[in-house]
C-alpha cells in the first residue's frame, strides 16, 4: 500500500528565508508525485507535479527514488506562501487514479 | 469559468437523518471523486467514479453511497449519519483516470452531525 509522509505539521519561516517541506513516500511501484496547496479561505489546487519538472512560484520540487523523497524547496519564502501544503502520490488503482496524501504542512511566513 | 462545485458549502444535521451533498463539473471530466479531510489524517479517499455508470470504494468507503447517472455530477450520500462523519469534504474530477492527471476540487463541504 502507498503511504505519503510529511513530518512537519508546522512550518514557520521569516521572510526571505529559504523553505523547505518534507515529503517521503512508499509506493512498490513508479510513482507520480505531486504537491498540493490551501490558502486560506480557498479551494485546494495543484502547485506543481514531479514529471513536469517545472517551477511555480518560485517552488520546486525533486524526486529522489533513492531517498523516497519529494521535497518541495522554495530558496527566498514570501507572505504570501503561507498556506496548508500537501504531498500527494498518485496510483493506478483498480483502474482508478487514486490520490494518496500526507497530512498536510502549515507553512507560516513571517515578517 | 470552469470549476468544481459543491452544495451545500456547510451542514448542520442530526444522527440518521439522511442528506446528500452535490457535486457538479463544467469540465466534461470523466474521473470524479470524493474526500474526507479530518485533523491530523489529510485527505483520504471516499469513493470515485471513473466514468457514468462506474463507480468504487477508496480508502473510506464505510457509510457513504455515491451514484454517476450523468458524467457531469457525482453525489455523494449519507443514508445514515453518524458524529463520527464530522468532517470537511471535498468532491475533485480529473480529465482522465490517469496518474498524471491533475485532480481539480471543490470548494468543500463542512458537515457536522450531532
């Protein structure tokens, strides 16, 4: 069974500091992975995905299979990266496209 | 503007007495699925539907039915609920049941039952 942890329930940075939040998985097979973000008051959405290997808002993320690690990694954090984020594995289920998320990282950006 | 809907956005109800939370998409997305978010345990998987007429159980199915007659809405229903389905839902569709697909949500639906 896939498992998604981030260690981190809180996270809370000065502005302009780097920002980094955990992410481990288990999976037996090739995995999809994703980060999802909250703001406050809002729907949740994608904030970027491993296989496009692109930056969003200044946030990348690396897949390490060696580590079973997706970290997403942001080198100067802004007010406005304050918000719940969440570490998501894909998986074909039974046909299904089933995500699997960890519990979530509050990341607090403070001035 | 495409989007994910839900209604109602927030419940109030009593043990047992049934209700339905809707779930529409403008997206013409054939995957569709539910979530329960509870402190503490991130989301976890409800059911989903790959498509009209299909659907199965994910992670927590227990107390809840779904039904997908139209590609476009995915209700998901509590014949009887109990304290223990207090929780924020979250109803999301995807173009396909693929894993690189992104998973669109719902604004949330937050249900209390006394």
């Amino acid at each position: 069974a896939q498992r998604v942890t981030q260690p981190e329930k809180l996270l809370s940075v000065f502005k302009g500091a780097p920002v980094e939040l955990k992410c481990n998985y288990s999976y037996s097979g090739s995995p999809e992975l994703f980060w999802y973000v909250q703001y406050s008051r809002q729907r949740l959405q994608l904030l970027l995905r491993h296989i496009s290997r692109e930056s969003i808002k200044g946030f990348t993320a690396d897949l390490n299979k060696g580590e079973t690690s997706f970290h997403l990694k942001k080198p100067f954090a802004q007010e406005e990266d304050s918000a719940m984020y969440y570490c998501a594995l894909s998986s074909l289920t039974g046909g299904g496209n089933k995500l699997t998320f960890g519990t979530g990282t509050q990341l607090k950006v403070e001035l | 503007e495409a989007q994910v809907t839900q209604n109602p956005r927030y419940l109030i109800t009593v043990t047992g007495k049934k209700l339905t939370v809707t779930c529409s998409q403008n997206m013409n997305h054939e995957y569709m699925s539910w979530y329960r978010q509870d402190p503490g345990l991130g989301l976890r998987q409800i059911y989903y539907s790959m498509n009209v007429e299909v659907t199965d159980k994910g992670d927590v199915p227990e107390g809840y039915k779904v039904s997908r007659k139209e590609k476009r809405n995915f209700p998901l229903i509590l014949e009887s609920p109990s304290p223990n389905q207090t929780s924020l839902y979250f109803c999301a569709s995807s173009l396909l049941a693929g894993g690189v697909n992104e998973q669109f949500f719902g604004p949330g639906t937050r249900l209390t039952v006394l």
